[in-house]
C-alpha cells in the first residue's frame, strides 16, 4: 500500500512540475539503498552508468545498465534506470519489453503499477487504442479497488489525458458505487480542462460532507479563481445551490467569501447577516468581516457590520472590540481618502469614547499611542500630544510601547526645532538594542545631522544602519545616501545641498509656505545644481500639501520632463497620478499611471500602479 499511495501522489503531482509526454530529466533517479551497494567491478560500473545518464549519454548508459541488470536481477535499482534510460532515449520498445518482463516477477501492488506505466509508453509510442485498452483492462479485470483507479487516473494525466481520466475516475465511482469517490481529483481536473461550474458543484459536493472542510474547499477553488470566468462560474453555482438547500450555512460561508473575492463586499455581508443570525457566534463573523472590509478599503459596508456588532451584542465583550474597529476604520479611511481631516476627527473623537467608557481595556496604551499620533502629525497639537508620550513613557517604562512613546518625543522636539534634545532622545534608543526601533533612531540621528548640514557625520551614521533593518527604513536610508554622494556640492560652503536640507526640516515641521520660498530660492540661484531635481519634487510636495493642488500636480508632471536622468522620474510620475485622481480627475490618473507601466516598468511604484489601475478600472465599471 505504501507503495502506490507514493505512486499515485508523485503522479499527480506531475501536472504541475511535467511536460507531458515527454522523457524526464535522467537526474531523478535516486542513489541504490545501502543494501544495493554492490562489490567488485559492479560499483565502478554503476557510477559510470549513473554519470553517462546525467549527461544525456543513453545509449552508453543502456549498454552497461543492460549488463548490470542481467547480473543483478535483484537489484531493483538497475531495472529502474534502464527503464528511465530507454525513455529519455525514447526507446519505447525496448522499455515495454522490459516492463513485460519484470511484470511477472512483481508483487500485486507493484504489478498494477508497472501495467499502468506500460499503457502510458504505449500512449508515448503513439499507440493511443492500445493504451487506453490496457488501462481500461487494469480497472476492468482487477479487483477495481479505489487505488487502481488512482493508479491508472495518475497514470493518464502523465501524459495529458485529462479529459480521459474524468471520464475513468466518474465510472470507477460509479462501479465502486460510492458517489462521494475521487472528488477532489475530480474537481481539480475540472478545472483544468475550464469546467469551473462543473469543479465547483465537486466542490460543494466534498462541503456538504461536513462544514470541517470549508478551508479545505476554499483552499482548492482560490487555486483556480485567477482563471478567466473561474470566480463567475464559482458564484453561479454556489447560489444555485444555496437555492436549493437554503439551511446549509457552509455553502453560505463559501459565497460569502466568494463574494469577497470579487470585491463584492456589499453582497458578501448579506450573507454574513444570514450566518449570524443562524449560528450563535456571538457577533465574530460579523466583526472579522467588518476588518476585513476596512482593510480592503469597503469603509461603508464595514461600517454597518461594526454597527451591527454595537445593535445586537451590546452587552458582550466584543461590543468594545467593534468600537474600537470602528475608530481604526475612520483613521483608515483618512489616510486613503486624501487625509480627510473630518474622518481623522471621527477617529479621534471614536478613541476618546473608548477610553472614557473602557479605561483599562487590554488595548488602551495602543489607543493612547493613537490619539498622541493624531494630535501630533494630524492636529498638529503638540502639547497634548507630548503630555500622552510623557504618560506612556512613564506608565510603561523598558517596555516597546514606553520606548515608542520615547522616540515619538524625539520627533516632537524636531517639530519643535529643538533638535539637541532630539538627538538626545534617538541616542539613547539607538544604544538599546539592534532592534528596528534602534534603526529608526539611528536613522533620525543621520536626519539631524543632514539637517544641520553636518554631511560627514550623517554619512557615517547612515552607514551603522544594518541592510536587515525593516525595509522603509533600509530604503530611507539609503536613499539619503545616495543623496550625499550623487550631489557634491558646486561651491565650497556647500550652500545648495545646506539650503536644501534645511527646506526638508521645514518641511518636517509643516512650515510649507516657507518649504516653498526656500525651494524656489535654491531653484532660482542653484537651478543647474545636481540637487535641483530633489529640490523641485520637494517643492511639489509641499505645494500639495498646501493646498494647491493644481501647482502640485504641474510641478510633479513637469520633473520628468526637466529632468530626464532623474531617479526622481518615477515617482514623480506616481505622485502625479495619485494627486490627479484624488482631485476627481480619473481617466487623466488612469492614463499616467499607465504611462508609468510602460516608461519604467522597473519602477517600485508598478505594483501599487497596477492596484491603482485595477480599482480605476473597476470603478468605472
């Protein structure tokens, strides 16, 4: 049994690392046991066979195999690599001899085995009627066990028979007159053959068995839902179904996360409603799926499933889970709605509530973290702000959240122009350990230094940070690298590249009108400056910031095209493109960020300007 249930999963698993019909690589034989391990002149002989295989020498292999066979009929390893020989050299003759003769020698199991290879060389030697004879016969004379059928079934789809090997696996379960036989084989050749409808009613046939296999099932189908219609056949069916048998709540499961992956999030949490008020789930379907919904950028439909949490489990714990959801959904929602201060005072009014009504909830050093974070980058209220650092940092000292707490101080006193203190603060969380945190801090000494105009230092401190450090950092710290040494100054005192670094402090500390004079000024007396096309993407940035959106989306479409060897190009390009389309401006955000696919498709921005592309287009529809 060990034996064919090896067989049968190598075999199968041969659709997808296979070209079908053709010889396999001869490395794949396997080295003898140590039983086999022969003596004399034999091991010398057996290694210079196995080498002429790896180097596509059948012929010399054959010769020796041949020898080594007849003198060692024992040793299984020999019959093997002849076969394999023979194949590769595509001497199917010869293999089909050699098989007729080891077949009678074998035991049962390994009989049907070696019959169902024999068909498959019948097929590789163009003899298609006489392979399906033999395989039919396999099935038909033994004692058409499940196992056969599997055998054969592997055997067939060696070769490419798909098509052949439904029709054999759905009249083995007819015969062994199980109907629940072979489905997720089935199902699986379905779909590659594009019956989705029909893999998907496989698919429901193997849920119906029991609601254990849901993950099972949606394991499979995600496989095969990329393919063109795969995810509408899925859904038709699965409907169908439900219609049919309402009650079976798996199969509401599946269509409600079938509809999830047609981004339909709307219909998906009809299904949930239906679930909840089915099962006695407590509210955990409906809060899982409202997070999930946020995170996909559904805001609205996670927003009734957060309140539908807070109407019908008032009194449970997940009721402050949900309000706490609905108030990192409303921050969500700012940061990828144009930074809608409306929606960030929904979010910090929401984490204010929560405190006030569950003050020692587990996640409320969180919560505080979040309500500094607003009123500091947001509000821009740096008090408040400092007074919950100074809280967290003290409340919980020598603990991630209080060293947190600790470096957002630090980037206060950088907001605040008091850069001493500042860089006080990140040395000492740089010595902590060789955590990110450290990076971090290590990286805001560089900044301090950058911006003081002290380059040497920035540069030495720059390169202290690890490559392993998390991938924001590593790549912020490197692109200042690169800066330093790809913009030497043109004049002795350094004045562009010092004028520059204190327009990017400005620019930190949300002083824009002055990020923009300065950037003008350096512009006006440096412009043929190597440091003019960062200076110019800064400006675009502040003037976005500023409000004036259309100047901003000039100034970013403009670089390119006045800086044509700027690494700044693509990401110009991008901005552009996302300021187009925050405006309204869709087709137009559409076209650039097209435009960016295609002038640098080696660009960081592609996978984030596919995504834009694809909401876009979905969108219109």
């Amino acid at each position: 049994m060990i034996r064919v249930i090896f067989v049968y999963f190598v075999l199968a698993g041969a659709l997808t690392c296979t070209v079908y019909g053709q010889p396999q690589n001869a490395n794949r034989t396997a080295p003898p046991e140590e039983e086999q391990i022969l003596n004399g002149d034999s091991g010398p002989r057996y290694q210079l066979a196995l080498s002429y295989l790896r180097g596509m020498q059948f012929d010399r292999a054959i010769s020796i195999l041949s020898e080594l066979r007849d003198e060692f009929p024992q040793h299984n390893i020999f019959f093997e690599m002849l076969k394999e020989a023979y194949i590769n050299s595509k001497r199917y003759d010869d293999a089909i001899a050699l098989l007729n003769d080891e077949i009678p020698q074998s035991n049962p199991e390994q009989q049907t085995v070696l019959s169902a290879e024999r068909a498959q060389l019948f097929f590789l030697n163009g003899n298609e009627p006489e392979a399906m004879n033999l395989w039919y016969a396999l099935v038909n004379t033994s004692s058409r066990t499940e196992d056969t059928y599997r055998i054969v079934y592997s055997s067939m789809i060696r070769v490419r028979l798909l098509v052949q090997a439904i029709d054999l696996l759905l009249q083995g379960r007819e015969i062994i007159g199980n109907p629940n036989l072979f489905q997720a084989d089935i199902a699986y050749l379905y779909s590659l053959t594009g019956q989705h409808e029909l893999a998907t009613q496989e698919y429901l046939d193997i849920l119906a068995l029991s609601d254990q296999q849901l993950n099972y099932v949606k394991g499979r189908l995600g496989r095969d839902l990329e393919q063109n219609g795969a995810l509408d056949a899925a859904i038709k069916i699965t409907k169908e179904r439900i219609r049919a048998q309402p009650n079976t709540l798996q199969f509401r499961h599946l269509l409600a996360w079938l509809y999830e992956e047609k981004r339909q999030f709307d219909l998906a949490f009809q299904e949930i409603l239906f679930l909840e008020e089915h099962s006695n789930d407590s509210g955990q379907l409906t809060y899982q799926f409202a997070l999930r919904a946020a995170e996909i950028g559904a805001f609205e439909v996670a927003g009734q499933a957060y309140q539908t949490v807070l109407e019908t489990h008032p009194n449970e714990s997940i009721f402050s889970d949900a309000r706490l959801g609905l108030a990192d959904m409303y921050r969500l929602l700012a940061e990828r709605t144009s930074q809608n201060r409306d929606h960030y005072q929904k979010a910090l009014d929401a984490y204010i509530n929560f405190l006030s009504d569950f003050p020692n909830h587990s996640h409320s050093p969180q919560v505080l973290s979040q309500i500094a974070s607003l009123h500091q980058n947001i509000f821009r209220n740096r008090d408040a702000a400092r007074a919950i650092l100074i809280q967290l940092n003290e409340t919980y000292p020598h603990s991630e959240i209080g060293y947190q707490a600790q470096y957002n101080l630090g980037q206060l006193s950088v907001d605040e122009d008091d850069l001493v203190s500042a860089y006080t603060i990140f040395s000492e969380l740089s010595n902590l350990s060789d955590g990110e945190l450290s990076a971090h801090a290590r990286f805001e000494q560089a900044l301090i230094k950058f911006y003081l105009g002290q380059f040497e230092e920035s540069q030495f401190l720059l390169s202290t940070i690890k490559d392993d450090t998390d991938k924001e950092t590593a790549n912020d710290a490197i692109t200042l690298r690169v800066l330093l040494l790809d913009h030497p100054p043109l004049d002795s005192t350094n004045l562009a590249l010092i004028n520059y670094a204190k327009a990017k402090l400005l620019m930190r500390q949300n002083r824009l009108s002055e990020t923009i004079d300065l950037t003008d000024q350096i512009l006006t007396t440096w412009g043929q400056n190597p440091i003019a096309d960062d200076t110019r993407f800064l400006r675009a940035q502040a003037l976005l910031l500023d409000g004036q959106s259309d100047k901003a989306m000039l100034a970013f479409g403009e670089l390119p095209l006045i800086h044509p060897q700027s690494p700044l190009r693509d990401r110009s390009l991008f901005y552009y493109a996302e300021t187009l389309e925050n405006h309204g401006k869709s087709s137009e955000a559409l076209k650039a960020y097209n435009d960016l696919l295609i002038q640098y498709p080696g660009s960081l921005f592609v996978s984030q300007a596919r995504e834009r592309i694809r909401l876009l287009r979905a969108e219109s529809i």
